[in-house]
C-alpha cells in the first residue's frame, strides 16, 4: 500500500511527517491563495492567520512538493492522521495528477492527494476568500498563534520556493507588501539602529535587522517544462474517506 501526498505551503519546507520520497512538480489547473483562515497554528479565532489553499482556474500551475508514504498500514494511518489534524480547516481531500519538472504532458503520478477548501463561507467556516493586497498583507503582518507569527508562514513559504527553483509572483508581492507595513510599524528611534550599529545602509535593511528577509523580486509567469520524461505513469487507488477531526 503506498500514498502520495502534495504540499503546496508549510508542507513544501516542513512536511512534519515520516515519508519515504520527496519530489518537485505541479498541479495543472489549480493556483495558490491565501483565502483560508488558521485559528490554532498561526493566528487566533479573534485574529485569524491568512494561509494558502486552492483555486481551481483553468491554464494555472501550482508548484510544490509530492511525498510518498509507503510500508505497513499503521505507518500510513499515523501519517494521515497526523495531516488531518495539520490540515484540520481544509474540508476536502481531492485527488489530482502531478507532473515531474521533466514533463509537461504526461503527468507522472496520478490519484494524489491534496487538502482543498470550498471557497464558500457559509459551509466552510475556515474560508475567508479574497480581499485587497493591503488588506491581506495587514492581516498577515499583524497575526499570531501558538506555532509563531503568520508573517513567518508567508516569508517561509516565499524562501521554499525560491530553493525548489520556482518563486511566485503572488508569493513575492504579497510578502513585499508585508514588508512595507512591518517597516511602517518600526518606530524611527529603532531604525537608527543603522547608524547606531554602523551597518552599512546598503549592505543591510532594518527589516533584515528585525530579522525579515529581503524584499524579493517579481519573476513572471510560472514555467512549465516541455520535455518530455519516460517516466510511466503510476495509477493510484483512492483511499477510504477519513474520518472527520475535530478541529479545535
């Protein structure tokens, strides 16, 4: 018995879990937002986190990283329990192909799972859905939980993407626009750390300083490979619907 799992935010650099193979691919017609909200890892039910999940949009590409659990049942069920309780406010597993870097056409795997959301807040309590750039980057500048800030979730996410070789124009800005309003919020007696310190203003910020990764620029489009692999294509079996987890 084996599964495979895609991860397209925090599971990309922490997947958190004992797996057997990482790979790097996409998914096609899906691309990342940050419509859901977390109440328990990174933000609060007074002041939710804004954290990635999926919306379908014919075209799109979303990068990430698939994990393979593969071994005796109970290794598998500990896994899946354990991301069902990570993922607790993504309402549906969803099934989808995954395509190597090598490979445009036919994809590499298919029967993969991935957590979703219903983009609609009547059923779905967790969704949030869109709002303005500013907005958004003031939420995740501002919210905490019990695992960290939501600011390092985004910053994190923006840095596993750069290291896996496929940054996000949508990453980029809105992490950038976080940067602004953190540097808005740090008060002038603080930034005179720079001269304080003498640290050379062009050789490091003082949201580097405060420890914020450099503002990063945009890098267009996100790119599909067009060779073609030999890799055959695995068929996976669904697996039994899971029981519901309580998600306080």
């Amino acid at each position: 018995m084996v599964f495979w799992v895609f991860g397209y935010g925090s599971l990309v650099w922490n997947p958190g879990f004992e797996y057997d193979e990482k790979v790097i691919g996409y998914i096609k017609d899906y691309r990342r937002v940050f419509d859901l909200a977390c109440i328990d890892h990174r933000g609060t039910p007074e002041h939710p986190a804004r954290t990635c999940t999926l919306e379908q949009k014919e075209g799109a590409i979303c990068w990430g990283a698939v994990y393979r659990v593969e071994g005796d049942p109970e290794r598998e069920r500990l896994a899946m329990e354990y991301l069902e309780r990570r993922e607790c406010e993504y309402d549906q597993k969803t099934l989808v192909n995954f395509y190597k870097e090598e490979d445009s056409l036919q994809p590499a795997l298919t029967g993969v799972i991935v957590f979703t959301s219903t983009p609609d807040k009547e059923s779905n309590k967790y969704y949030l859905g869109p709002a303005p750039l500013e907005e958004m980057a003031r939420q995740i500048a501002t919210a905490n939980g019990p695992c960290g800030n939501n600011r390092d979730y985004l910053f994190l996410l923006e840095k596993a993407m750069s290291q896996i070789g496929h940054e996000e124009d949508m990453v980029i800005e809105l992490a950038n626009e976080v940067r602004k309003v953190l540097d808005e919020g740090i008060p002038k007696e603080r930034k005179s750390v720079l001269e304080i310190e003498g640290i050379p203003k062009e050789r490091k910020s003082v949201l580097e300083i405060e420890g914020i990764p450099k503002e990063r620029k945009l890098v267009g489009p996100p790119h599909i490979p067009h060779n073609k692999s030999h890799m055959p294509t695995l068929q996976l079996h669904p697996l039994p619907e899971a029981i519901a987890m309580d998600s306080s």
